[in-house]
C-alpha cells in the first residue's frame, strides 16, 4: 500500500460541496470541481436503423426543434426529448460537459470532464474524442492518451427502451496493443454509460456483435456494464463466489497535477457494503497499484455502523480522519473528495454527513464547516 500524507502538489478537482468547501490550510491541496453526474440524453445515429428507432429518430428531431425555438428557461424545465432531455444537472447539459475515459500514464482509466462542441450525436461524439490523433489529440490533459486506434470510426444506435447503446466500430477499432485491451473496453463502456438511459453497451464492429475480445480472444457474455468494473484490482481474495465488487477513487498523479481514479476491487462479500466502502479507502491502493495514492491513514475508523435513511448516509469516525495544525482540526479535501465519489456510487446515496466522535462540528481545510456532502458536480475538470 502505498500513502500520501500531506500532499502539497496541486490537485486539478475540486468538489462541489453544500457548504461551498474549498482547498486551503497547510500544504494545500488545489482542486477544480469532480463530477460523476450521469446526463440524460439520448442518441440514435445509425442510419441502418430499424423502422421503430427510425420514428423514434424523427420524434427527437421534432422535439429539438420545438427545444431551440424556446429561451435557456426551457432548457431548465422538467420535461424535454433527445438532447434537451433533462437531467440532474442541466448545466452539464447546457454546457455539453461530458466524461472521456482516457489512459493516464500509468495506463490507467481515469475520467476527465471535458467541454465538447455542441453537437446532436452527444454519444457518438463522446466516443469520437476517445480516438488517438482524433479531435482531442492537441488538448489531451498533461499526461493522458486517447484509448481508441487512430483512424476508428463509430456510430452509435440509442436503443432507449432498453437502456443500451449499440457502439458499432470500423475495422481499425481492433488495432491495439494487448495489454491496453481491457481498459479501451472499460473506457468505451464508462464513457456511454455516464448517459442517463444508457445501463449496458453492446460492441459491433463494421454491423457484427462482438462475441469475443480481439487480440486475447476472451469470450464476451452478454453486454458490457459497470457492473464489470474498472481498473480492476482482485486482491488476495480467492473466493469469488462469497466476494463482491465495490468501486473506490483513489489519487493518481502526473508530475504535479493529480486526480481521482476509480478502482473496482474484489472484496469479501459482507452485510453491509457501505462499511465496505470505507475500509477500502481506509486500506488505501493495494501493492498492485502503487502508482495511487491516498491521505486517508490506517488509525481512521467507523465508530457505527453506517445507516442511509431517505439517501442520508451518516457516517460518524474517530478523531484519526482529522489533521491537526496546533488546536484546529480539518479533514483533508481529498478524503472528503474520495468519500462522496466512492459512496455516491452506491445507488442508495445521495448525500453524507459526516461526524467525528458523534458531533457534527467538522470543518474542512479550508475552514468552512462541512455539512451535507453531495456527489461532486464534474470529475477532473478540464477545459477543452
């Protein structure tokens, strides 16, 4: 395992909290707004489409139509079709901010919220800027690479009924190299599934259904999910049939920049999966993954055990999550940060509040009392 304690190299997130928290306090941490806000729009671009997705086409465009007629109001609205569909965060929306699951390089998958051009094909564009020497090639962020072969092509079929994306690739698609193949699988499927109405992904290339992985020919079992992790870290556990899958982030770094990086890891199944969570990050990266890092130390621990109620999670730990400079305590903004990503992935959640020792006067590094802590509005923002 390998730890961060005191970190001073500037972090590019920085979340978005009730409170308004921000970085500050010794050996400051610099972050711009994380965000996994999964955006409601829907896409249907394939022209082979059958006569159903066809009408459905049609009735998007109509409603795009009546869409751009009205003031950004509208766009704020409750109700709308295709594009202007809402979501949780209409700005997201609004702005075209959008989740490119890129390599860094460490050749991990990290998410990076990019503002893309507005466009019609939200999904097809989304995967068009996971193409090497594609339009992302002059602004990747310091350290990243595109995860898609140069020269690919796609086209996207929403099938909205069934919340699946059907990515149908060119040829070239199946030109890499082998030990990127997992994570340009991972990175395909978290990219499409960032969209509201979009659960599974089924892979085509030039129209036929991928039934195994190119280059390690590993046979492909229904369509690609979350549920199957990323950046997948197995462990020491042995027995897969008592063991679960939980997703925490972690910090990756690049020279002096760093970032949050999820990590799926296989763990021994137990009653209650948010405890789970946070003994994983309490844990910290396993030997496997040196690469990561973290502020959160091993003294810290759950003084309960954690209840969600109407998606309230409280969480009461010991005095250990706390840094002390002289009388005044805070918790790090990383392991705030790294708290609201990995829980909020829990379905259930949707805010935490925090305690130590059972009281509720928690501040951040920044001084600002932390209150109610929601999933963070965008994840390693960069502009574009």
């Amino acid at each position: 395992m390998r730890k961060l304690i005191g970190i001073s190299a500037p972090l590019i997130v920085t979340l978005t909290l009730a409170v308004g928290c921000s970085t500050g306090a010794d050996e400051p941490v610099s972050l711009d707004e994380p965000e996994i806000t999964y955006t409601n729009e829907t896409e249907e671009v394939d022209p082979s489409l059958s006569d159903e997705s066809e009408a459905g086409e049609e009735a998007a465009d109509e409603d795009e139509d009546e869409d751009a007629s009205d003031a950004d109001e509208t766009e704020e609205s409750a109700e709308g079709a295709e594009e202007t569909e809402q979501t949780p965060d209409q700005d997201l929306d609004a702005q075209n901010l959008r989740q490119l699951y890129l390599f860094d390089s460490n050749g991990m998958v990290v998410p990076q919220t990019i503002e893309l051009p507005k466009t019609d094909t939200t999904m097809k564009q989304s995967l068009e800027y996971l193409v090497a020497e594609g339009p992302l090639q002059d602004v990747l962020p310091n350290g990243f690479r595109a995860v898609l072969p140069a020269g690919t092509t796609v086209d996207v079929n929403h099938l909205k009924e069934d919340k699946i994306a059907v990515a149908n690739f060119s040829n070239e698609v199946e030109d890499y190299n082998l030990e990127d193949e997992k994570g340009m699988f991972e990175a395909i499927t978290w990219t499409l599934t960032q969209f509201d109405d979009v659960d599974e992904v089924k892979i085509e290339v030039n129209g036929v259904e991928l039934e195994q992985l190119p280059m390690s020919e590993s046979p492909i079992v229904g369509n690609f999910s979350r549920e199957d992790g990323i950046n997948i870290d197995y462990g020491n556990v042995v027995d897969f049939t008592n063991s679960q899958d939980v997703t925490v982030y972690f910090l990756g770094s690049h020279e002096n920049e760093t970032y949050y990086v999820p990590v799926t890891r296989r763990v021994a199944e137990t009653e209650n999966e948010i405890a789970t969570v946070v003994n994983e990050l309490i844990d910290g990266p396993s030997i496997g993954m040196r690469t990561l890092l973290t502020e959160m130390n091993d003294e810290i621990e759950l003084l309960n055990e954690p209840e969600i109620n109407d998606g309230e999670l409280v969480l009461d730990f010991n005095e250990a999550i706390q840094t002390m400079v002289g009388e005044d305590a805070y918790i790090e903004q990383s392991i705030i940060e790294s708290i609201a990503l990995s829980l909020t992935e829990h379905s259930d959640v949707e805010k935490i509040s925090i305690l130590v020792n059972g009281q509720e006067d928690i501040f951040s590094e920044s001084g600002e009392a932390v209150e109610t802590i929601q999933r963070p509005a965008h994840v390693n923002k960069n502009p574009l």
